[in-house]
C-alpha cells in the first residue's frame, strides 16, 4: 500500500467538489453540486433524511463512483482514480462510519492498529501498542476497553471506538458521519467536546455530518445546507439565519432549533461571565503557570 | 523518499547528557528510530524538541514516554508540541490487555475440550427444544390455517426445487454417464453387459438420485437458510418480529421446513430420471443398446418399489437438511464469524445425517423385503 507524502506548504482547500451527480437510476441524489472544505475548519453537513448526506461523503472518499462531476481530496483528483490503489491519500483521512464499522472478529486496540500495520509496517509492535492504547484513551475509553470485543461494548463506546481507529494515522482530514446520532445527551455533548478538542490539538479539518443542532452550534465553524440535490448555503449559522430558504428556516428556527441557540447562548454567556471573574482574580501567575504545564510534567 | 527523525546525544550546557531529535517526528518517520531510542539507557537529563521539523501524536507519545522512561523534561517545546504532549500524556506503556486474554496451550486444550462436551450436550437439549418448537408452531398453524404463509412457501419452493433444476439435473445426468459406464466395464467381464440396464436403473431410482439430490440441496439451501436466518438474528429482525407477534418458526422455518419437504421427492426423481437417461445416452455410444430400447427395459427391471423407497427418503432427508439449516441459523448469537461457522456446520451436520439415515433406510428395506 502506498502512501503520499505529506507536503510542507498544504493548500487552502482539502476538500474541493465541482458539479458532482449522483444517480441510483432514474432517482437523482446530486445535481451540480459544489463543496469547499476550508484547512482547519469543522464544517457541519446538514439535510433532511434522504438528501444523500452519506452519498456526498461516500462520493468525496471514493466509495462511490459518481455519475459526473470532480471531486479532489488533499490534491488528489478521487475521481479519476479507476482502482483503489489509485487514491494514494488514504493515509491522510480518518472516517467514522455511522455504526462504527469495527471489525468484530479484532479488539478494540487491534481495530486501531489496522491502518497501522498497513501503512507503516515498519513501526515494531511494542511501539503500535503503545499507539493504540493512547489512541484508545484519547477517544474517551477507559484502558479496560482496548482488549474488548465490538460485540462487547454499547453503541457509544463503539462510536469512540471508531473514532479511535479514525484517528489511528494521525489524520489531516476527518470525517465523521452523525457521531452523536443515538448517544444520549450527556455522552453527546461529552463527544462533540472531544472533537473540538481533538481538532484544536491535532490541527484537523473536519467534515461533520450530522442532525444534532446542538452539534452544529457548540463546534462547527461552518454549516452546509444540502436541499433540491445541491448544496444550496455554505456558512455560519448567523449567515444561513440571514437567508430565507424556507427549509433552513425551519430548520434553525424550529423549536429544537430555538432550544439548541438559546442553550448556545446561555454557555456563551456563562463562559464569558466565568473568564471576566478568573482575570479579575488570577491574571499574571496564572498565565505564567499555563507556559510550562507540558515541560513540568516531563519531570514528574 | 520519505524523510526519517533522527537524534543525537551530547553533553548539554548544564553538564548532563542532551537528547535532541531531528527531522519530522511523525508516524510515518518514526519506525526506524524507535529501537534505537529503546536501547537509550544513557543519564540523559534533556530532551530537546527545538531541532524538530514537524510533530504529531505518534512524536508526541514517542517523546513524552522516552522522558518518563528516562526521567528527563522535555525542552524547547513548541506551543503544538506541547499541546500534543498534553493530549497523549493521559496514557502508559502498560500494553497487556491488547489483544484478547490467552490461556496457555495446555488449559486451553482442555478448556476447548471440555466446552465442546458441554457445547455437545446442551446442542442436543437444543435441537429436542427447536423440534418441539416446530410441532407446536405447526399445531398452531393447523388451528388457525389463515396464519399460514403461503407466499413464503411457495418463494421458498421456487429456490430451493425449480431453481435447483438445472444443476441437479446436470450433476444427476453425469453421475448416470459414469455408473453405466464403469459398470459395464465390470459386467462385460461375465458376458452379462445388458445388465446395465438394471444397475443404471435400480441404483439410480432407490440411491444415488434422492442422495445427490440431498446433497446438492443442503449445499445450496440448507446453507442459504443459515446464512440468513443466523444475519437477520445479527440485525435484531427476528427479535423484532418476536415483538410485534409474529413467531418466527411460524414465519421463516415452517415455509422453508415444508417447501424442502416438498421439493426433495420431486428433486430425486427428475434426478434419477436425468440419471437413467444419462446411462441410456452412454449405452448407446459404447454397448449398442439403443437409447429407447434402453429407456423401455426400465419398467421391465425395476421394480415398483424402488421408486416408493426413492420417494420416501426424499421428505426425511428434505426435513433433515432444513431443520439443520434454520437451527443452526437461529443459533447465531455473536458476529460475522459465527454466521460462518453456522453454515458450515449447518451443511456438514446435514449431509452427515443424511448419509447415516441412508445407511439406516437400506438395511430396514431390505429386512421389510423391498430389496
């Protein structure tokens, strides 16, 4: 298996898609459809059911050959690719699938260590444990959980199971489809909370397919609204609030979607009020403290 | 090429040993450095990432867990190094519980044998179970005869008998071809090669139609029906018809029970006759018995109740190859694996039976004076 190399100076889109469509038959999923990811962002996918959500995704990874349209990922033109072995960017992406899609015959720790053997054959097995077992308590999981089998944890842990193995190759672009469908509230926000962290930290871009408007609020920079087989608005929620397609107005200005903004606002302003009193109380040895948290921890 | 990390110890400016890395720390550079970096036992006393081109997770850890190793801070840290130390910083080298725990060869030869004796016994208990299933989900059926799905029966006739057609027949033609022609070889050395004509005829009819037949049909749906049955118990679809009152014997093993039943008797004749004109087709080319003369003896040698034992063992070996199919289906409980491993046992325990209760039917009809 071969993989790219990562160039130094990466370019401003990993993501471009121009005039994608996709037919099952005569029922038509895209039509002229145009995505820009921007480096660095958490970008939400939103649409009603059946709007071919995971299609675009499916499109944009190679999985599905698209009836006409391009689509190029980190440089590399995925559909003039005529074999798998032609997408050499495969090192570079992480996908969480709906239901975790874990191997269920391997543990949790041996999932991640899939696309470490595969790619990176090199790294010796003490090492690739070592990996694993950090990847494994990044995502969230006790350490009990590496030597578990899929059939043997709940839907939650399965997801962070799967983010783990996403995460495996310490990916530049990630995609995730509906993370925090079926979690429950708690574990939801505790999941859309390690994304952002996990994005701020590692740097990634993120395409984020989901109907949780809570999701979309606390962690995404920009929203795509998929309608009428394209993507028909791209941009903040304020700015998609500005537009007056009948459909994102429902959708954000329907009752969960009040909820999810006032719930939005409230954090906001509790965070605010919070930052406004520890500046007041602890400014300067505060600061100082944070520089060297990482060096001090060396020593202990 | 890909670019590889590297480092470097020399003594630093507080007289201790510094250990500086150079190059990308990334997963893809850092295979060939981590045995080097494990054998470093050395009174490091700095590890320095300032000389580092670029850093991931997979850097991070290898530098965080050599500086607890070594007991050594880490310096000249960038504010994304430091980061990532802190995220990865959470975990340790403990790596035991890795792969699923292993008991040593010997208690897990004697486990393995003594969960397949067990394993054997409650299999048992749970075919008896599964069979009484089947009697009261049919006297269930015979009381309320709306509740029968037709539909499905007759899909299921379509599968397992009209589609298997084709390969029965072949199969049966050609095994025909072989037994009129071996066995005339044999004959000819008494002078007595007419009597093909009733080898071909007797063994075809009574044996080798229906037991082909069987054998094809628990490769071809007996397999079928542990496969599924054993992915819609992975999907939750027989707990959900469970739930919404819909008994799954009822639904899914009655049809498939009754069509294989059916099918089977008719299967094993158009076998047997596919096998008879298989042996007609070869005695005419190699032993000048015309092809009709030859269909026209059979009648004359074989007699009546050949075809009636032919016809009774299609129904029995019928029931054993779909009981053993929709019972191993419904035991799946696990993964993918097990669907698998469902199957195979599926067929295997199915031809088995088969072939013992051939063994049975023989003797017993030959005692009753069918021989």
């Amino acid at each position: 298996m071969s993989c790219a190399p990562t160039p130094d100076t990466p370019g401003d889109f990993p993501i471009r898609v121009r005039g994608l469509k996709n037919a099952f038959g005569d029922f038509v999923v895209h039509e002229h459809l145009d995505l820009d990811v921007r480096r660095g962002e958490i970008l939400g996918v939103v649409g009603g059911s059946g709007t071919g959500k995971s299609v675009l995704m499916r499109s944009i990874i190679g999985l599905q050959i698209p009836d006409a349209g391009e689509i190029e990922v980190l440089g590399s033109a995925i559909t003039d690719a005529r074999d798998d072995d032609d997408i050499d960017i495969r090192c570079r992406w992480g996908i969480l699938f709906q239901g975790g899609a874990l191997f269920s015959t391997l543990t949790v720790a041996e999932n991640v260590e899939v696309p470490l053997r595969e790619f990176y054959p090199e790294i010796d097995d003490q090492l690739r444990h070592e990996i694993a077992r950090y990847k494994v308590l990044l995502s969230g999981l006790p350490a009990e959980a590496t030597g578990k089998f899929p059939s043997e944890l709940s839907g939650g842990m399965r997801k962070r199971a799967g983010l783990a193995r996403a995460l495996a190759l310490d990916p530049e672009l990630l995609f995730l489809d509906e993370p925090t469908a079926g979690l429950d509230p708690i574990g939801a926000a505790a999941f859309d909370q390690l994304i952002l962290n996990l994005q701020q930290t590692l740097g990634l871009t993120v395409f984020l397919i989901t109907h949780d408007l809570d999701t979309l609020y606390e962690i995404c920079d920009r929203v795509a609204v998929i309608a009428d087989k394209r993507v028909i608005a791209v941009g903040t929620i304020p700015e998609l609030l500005a537009t007056d397609h009948p459909w994102i107005q429902q959708y954000f200005n329907g009752p969960r979607g009040r909820a999810a903004q006032n719930a939005q606002e409230r954090n906001a302003e509790l965070l605010h009020e919070a930052a406004a009193i520890a500046q007041d109380h602890v400014a300067q040895d505060q600061t100082a403290q944070d520089r060297t948290v990482a060096p001090a921890r060396g020593q202990a | 090429m890909r670019a590889t990390a590297d480092f470097t110890t020399e003594p630093g400016a507080d007289g201790g040993l510094t250990l500086t890395f150079r190059g990308p720390l990334l997963v893809s550079s850092i295979g060939s450095v981590d045995g080097r970096l494990r054998a470093v036992s050395d009174a490091v006393t700095a590890i320095d990432l300032g000389q580092i081109a670029r850093i991931d997770t997979v850097g991070a850890w290898t530098a965080w867990s050599l500086s607890q190793r070594l007991g050594a801070p880490i310096v000249n840290a960038s504010t994304d190094a430091q980061r990532l130390i802190a995220a990865v910083s959470g975990s340790d080298s403990n790596t035991d519980r890795i792969e699923a725990p292993r008991l040593p060869l010997f208690e897990r030869v004697a486990a393995n044998v003594g969960k397949f004796v067990i394993g054997s016994g409650a299999g048992i208990l749970q075919v008896f179970g599964f069979m009484g299933q089947i009697i009261l989900a049919s006297g269930n059926l015979l009381r309320h005869p709306g509740r029968f799905r037709g539909n499905a029966l007759f899909h299921q006739m379509e599968l397992i008998g009209v589609n298997a057609l084709s390969i029965v027949g072949l199969m049966s033609f050609l095994v025909g071809i072989v037994i009129a022609q071996q066995g005339s070889v044999q004959l000819r050395q008494f002078g007595a090669e007419f009597l093909t004509v009733n080898l071909v005829g007797r063994i075809t009819l009574r044996e080798l139609g229906i037991l082909m037949t069987a054998i094809m049909v628990a490769g071809r749906s007996g397999s079928a029906f542990a496969a599924q049955l054993g992915t819609m118990k992975l999907t939750e679809e027989i707990d959900a018809m469970r739930t919404i009152g819909v008994s799954p014997i009822e639904a899914l093993v009655i049809p498939r029970l009754l069509a294989t039943m059916l099918m089977m008797p008719l299967l094993g004749v158009f076998g047997a006759a596919m096998g008879i004109i298989g042996g007609a087709f070869v005695s005419s080319l190699t032993l000048g018995i015309p092809f009709f003369a030859f269909l026209a003896r059979i009648p004359e040698v074989v007699p009546l109740h050949d075809v009636w034992v032919g016809l009774i063992k299609g129904p029995v070996f019928g029931l054993i190859v779909a009981t053993a199919g929709c019972f191993q289906g419904l035991q799946v409980k696990a993964d993918a694996e097990e669907v698998g491993s469902r199957t195979t046992a599926a067929v295997v325990l199915a031809i088995f039976m088969v072939i013992v209760l051939d063994a049975f039917f023989a003797v017993f009809f030959t005692e009753v004076g069918w021989g």
